[in-house]
C-alpha cells in the first residue's frame, strides 16, 4: 500500500497521507453508520456537543461552534470493526508502527456545515502518555476535505520535539502555535491521514456549506506501555496484526465495580 520512502517520511515529518485506503462503497457504508449513530444518540438525549473550548477564537464564535464526536464507535457499527482491520490499514500500519499492531481507542469526528468546531495545535500525548511514542492516529476521511471545510493541518517533524507543555492538558499556547501555521493536509473521502501522537495538529472551523466527517483510530505497538493510567476504552488491546509478545498484558488492568 505504501513505498519504503513514504515509511521513511513518516518517520521525518510525523505524519503521512494515504491516498485511496477505503473505495467508495467502503466509504458509503461508514458514511450511513456515523448518521445512524447520531440519530440513535439524539434518541437517548446523548446527542452533546464536543466542540473545544479555551480562548483559541473569540467567545462569539465559539459559542456558534458544534462538533459531533463518540468513542468506540467499533462498538457501534460492524462496518469500523471491518475498517480497523481492514488489509489496506494493516499493510501501512505495518510499515509504520512495525509487525505487531494494537488498537487503543476509536472515535468519529463531525463538522457540520458552516458552524463545524475548530480544533486548536495540539498534540495528542497527553491523553494517553505511552514509553516509547509509537501511538498514531489513523484518520479515515468520509468526505473531501480541503481548507474550506476545515482539514486537518499538521506541522511537519514537530514530533522530534517530544511531549510539550499544554494549556490546562487539552492544546497549546494559540499565539506561538496559531492553527494557519499548519500545513494543510487536503484530502478525499477514503484517504487515510496518519500521524504520529505527538505530531502538532489541529483544523480551523468548518466554514463551508459542506458536512465534514471523519473516523479516526488510535493504534500502538503493544510493547509500548502506558506511563499514566488513564484514557481507558473498552476494548482496547486489541490485536490488528502480529502477536502480542506479553502474555501478562494482553488487556488493560481493570476492576468492574457493581
């Protein structure tokens, strides 16, 4: 799926578009499960909006923001089970992370026409902090996405850098990192964006009169250890391609309290 010098990309600049992964079919499918699963969560008063706060924009525009996003939507839907596995995936993911691939978490993304949240720079280690930084974002694009709608703007071998310092854990200092800094990442709808999780991302606010969906996946290599015990999904640990060498830690450390 991918040539040796795209891995080797990746590994100078942090992230890595993939044209292509999923065909339209594949993308119509996913396309009709993230609406279903809005309407069931409006159905159960679930339907929140998850569009970040902070002082990244003015307070009149960020009270007109909304941004639909859940978690484990492979619990959903079959059709992000099929996409978390799916062979494309796991022939890039393999090159990028190496042979033996983990999922940590799922989630959907959805910027409404006209008023679709804005994301500021950040990066995404401090979620879920892991020893040796091989946890990547793979971002499956369900419509074209290009600067109008709000795409994603990465800032290419920020993640030499290490973990830095976030305002209050959620993004960093909006005036040294201001989101038009990002080089745009376009895409189509099937491209699949990866990226490492400390690469500085974010997207500005979604200003055309076009929907902006996205699936993203979290995958590590399970040798890679969590250093903070938090960010817990169900589920995660589990195995998209290779082995597990740890046989005492194939599943998080948790107690189901009645």
């Amino acid at each position: 799926m991918i040539r040796v010098e795209d891995a080797e990309f990746y590994k100078e600049n942090g992230y890595l578009l993939v044209k292509g992964v999923f065909n339209s079919e594949e993308v119509a499918q996913m396309r009709k499960a993230v609406d279903a699963i809005i309407q069931r969560a409006a159905m159960v008063n679930r339907d929140e909006n998850a569009a970040w706060q902070g002082e990244f924009l003015p307070p009149e525009q960020l009270k007109k923001l909304v941004l639909k996003g859940f978690h484990d939507v492979h619990y959903h839907d079959a059709a992000f089970m099929r996409a978390a596995i799916h062979p494309n995936m796991v022939s890039v993911l393999e090159k990028l992370i190496g042979p033996n691939v983990q999922l940590h978490h799922s989630k959907m993304l959805v910027k409404p026409p006209e008023n679709g949240a804005a994301f500021p720079m950040h990066q995404d280690q401090p979620y879920f902090p892991h020893e040796k930084h091989t946890m990547l974002a793979a971002s499956i694009h369900l419509d074209n996405a290009d600067e109008e709608n709000g795409c994603l703007r990465v800032v290419p071998g920020s993640h030499k850098q290490g973990p830095m310092q976030h305002v209050g854990r959620h993004y960093l200092d909006h005036k040294a990192y201001p989101i038009s800094d990002g080089t745009l990442c376009e895409a189509e709808a099937g491209d699949v964006l990866f990226f490492n999780y400390l690469t500085i991302h974010g997207s500005s606010a979604n200003r055309s009169e076009r929907t902006r969906r996205n699936v993203l996946f979290q995958y590590r290599d399970p040798e890679d250890f969590p250093t903070q015990n938090v960010h817990f999904d169900w589920g995660m640990g589990l195995m998209i391609s290779g082995e597990n060498p740890n046989f005492d830690k194939v599943k998080p450390n948790y107690q189901i309290v009645e």
